[in-house]
C-alpha cells in the first residue's frame, strides 16, 4: 500500500525506523521503508546499515553524494507501492497517529504533513535556523492552504508514485533550496493542488548560522535558475517574497542604492544573525542584498 521514503545524510534513523515501524504494524496494513544514503560519513553508515535486518526495511547506500533532487527521485524508482510517504531524515515523529492521518488521506494525490519546532531553544550557533523555522515554516495546514502549491515542502509529505514518476524533481536544480517550489509549480500545471494537514514532524537537524547562511545563498542562487527556466514566470515571482521584492526595487530602479545600504550595513546584519536573538527582519535584508549583489538581470 505504501512506501515510506527517506534519503539520509549524515544522521542516525534509528528511532525514526522504529517509530514508523511500530505506527505501521500497529496499522496493519502493506508498507515498506527504503532508506537510501547520500554518501554520509562512514560513522552513520555502520549504524544505519543495520536497519537492513528489520523486516520491511531496506537500507541502500551511494558512494557519491548526488543531492537531495536525485536521492528523492531514486528512492520513488525503488518503491514498490502506489504511494510514496517522503521524509527528511532529520525529523522526529511526535504524534503516535501519525501513520494513520496519512492512510486516512488515500487516495488523495498528494499530502503535505507540515514542520513543527522544539519549543526549547538550541545552542547560540544554530539559534536562526531554528527562529526561522518557528516563525515562518511552523504553520497550520488551514495557513498553508491559503497557497498551497507554494506552500509544498518535501519534508514530510505523502504522494500517488504514478503522479510522482510523471513529475519529479528537477535534478538540474543542485545542492540546497527550491527544488519544492519547481516541483510545487509543475504539479499546478498538471492541475493538481497539494492538500495540506496538520499532521508534522519535528524537524531536528538544525545547522548552523555559518552553514545556513551558505544554504541559504545556494537557494538564491537557484531561484535564479528557476525562474529563468520557467516559461511563465509571473506566477513564480509573485509568490516568492525575495523576488518580488527585488523586482519592485528594480522597477523603481532602487537596487544599485540597496547594493550600497547593503554594503555598509552587512557586517551588522550578520552580527545580529549570530547572536542569541536573530532578527527575521535583518535575515531577509540578508537574502535581498546577496540577491542585489548577483544583480541577475530577470
């Protein structure tokens, strides 16, 4: 009935499989889980690997780390069942009816779940990430269906494999960021509309400022490649906050001024997005002056 997804870097799945093993049978119904690791380091390969003895629990491994578009389009070509439950590695199963909210939703087409936060505050270093995911990825599914195509993350979601095979991920779209938000516009153009529940996980794996913010200037640099793709991009733009802001400031030929506000201003920004109180505010500033600075001309 379903095959339960999850690419792994460098993060024990222990109790994750364990979790959802035990959601499973207790649901008594056809399942498998395929874990597939991106080349992570030896340490998490010798403890993931022993899944492989768990009955219904399939362990593969890369040798070559091939990124996040390519292990979810790898991991659908092994499944065996007519739905695909995808899961981030880093997730945390914290409702014991998780399982079954999503096996009440077949046969919708596709299902997102959602992300959650630990109410309790990390480490100084990660302390943005974790800001950021309470106060803009933490929303309810009626939220999230306000705009529920570009609303679509891959952390947790449910899909028919027929209508996954058809669409995929872009894997043109390399490292971090958007590869969702392509494959949210792909499946509107086929007139498919993501249903969103209240039914998440908890992300865990919180990364540092230092390597979000390299992260986050990957995604950047994606949305670039994105729209430059798309046919239409209007849609895209207008439901990308960054983008459109930047095209409202290039329209009133206001990016070279933000560049220089920028320029003066970034080592404060930064400073600030380091500190135990990072301000949402100065992240997006962040984002829209490493924007200006690649000046691509959309």
């Amino acid at each position: 009935m379903i095959s339960i997804c999850i690419g792994i870097y460098n993060y024990d799945v222990t109790e994750l499989v364990n979790d959802l093993v035990k959601q499973a049978n207790e649901e008594k119904i056809a399942y498998e889980i395929i874990l597939l690791d991106d080349a992570s380091e030896r340490y998490f390969q010798l403890i993931n690997a022993k899944l492989d003895f768990f009955p219904n629990v399939t362990y593969l491994q890369n040798f070559i780390n091939v990124g996040r578009a390519v292990i979810r389009n790898t991991l659908a070509s092994k499944a065996k069942y007519p739905y695909l439950l995808f899961l981030d590695c880093d997730a945390q199963i914290s409702h014991p009816d998780y399982l079954k909210k999503y096996f009440a939703e077949i046969p919708t087409t596709i299902v997102s779940g959602g992300t959650e936060y630990s109410s309790e505050k990390p480490a100084k270093n990660c302390r943005l990430r974790w800001t950021y995911g309470i106060k803009r990825e933490q929303k309810s599914a009626k939220l999230r269906m306000i705009n529920p195509n570009f609303s679509f993350t891959p952390f947790n979601f449910m899909i028919r494999a027929d209508i996954f095979n058809e669409t995929a991920f872009d894997e043109s779209v390399k490292g971090y960021g958007h590869e969702d938000t392509l494959f949210g516009i792909e499946l509107l153009r086929k007139g498919i509309t993501v249903r969103h529940i209240d039914n998440p996980l908890i992300h865990l794996g919180l990364n540092t400022t230092d390597q979000y913010l390299l992260q986050i200037e990957n995604a950047i640099q994606n949305l670039i490649i994105i729209q430059q793709k798309i046919a239409d991009s209007q849609q895209f733009i207008d439901s990308v906050a960054l983008l459109k802001t930047y095209h409202k400031l290039r329209k009133i030929g206001l990016v070279s001024l933000y560049k220089k506000f920028y320029k003066i201003f970034k080592s404060l920004i930064i400073k600030n997005l380091k500190s135990s109180h990072p301000s949402i505010l100065f992240f997006d500033l962040y984002k829209l002056g490493y924007l200006c600075q690649l000046n691509p001309k959309l």
